[in-house]
C-alpha cells in the first residue's frame, strides 16, 4: 500500500465522547462536523479512526 490515501469525513460531535475519541479525532485533524482530510493509511491512522470508527466516513482517495 504504497502511498495510500485515506478521505475521512467527521459525521458525529465529539461533545461527550470519551477523552481518547476526541484525541484521535483531532489527532486525524478533523475540527468541526463535515470537516474532510486525507490522510496516509498508515497503522497510526487506522488506530486513531478504529477509536472513533462511529463518528467517520471513510473512503479510499
């Protein structure tokens, strides 16, 4: 999976979630609902967005 990219999508709040899900979610760079980033698909990534997997969309970019 050499340079492969990730297009993940904020879908829920992060009000109320445990500290750990708001982390990773700002560790992916996600800020506010409907905020979009691409990412590498590292094993990183795919940690913090297995965390917070109900609050994103995830599609191949």
């Amino acid at each position: 999976m050499a340079n492969a990219k990730l297009k993940i999508t904020l879908t829920g709040s992060i009000a109320g979630q445990l500290k750990n899900i708001r982390s990773s979610v700002r560790g992916l760079g996600l800020k506010r609902i409907r905020d979009t980033r691409i990412v590498d698909d590292s094993p990183e990534n795919r940690g913090m967005i297995r965390a917070a997997q109900h609050l994103l969309r995830v599609e191949q970019a």
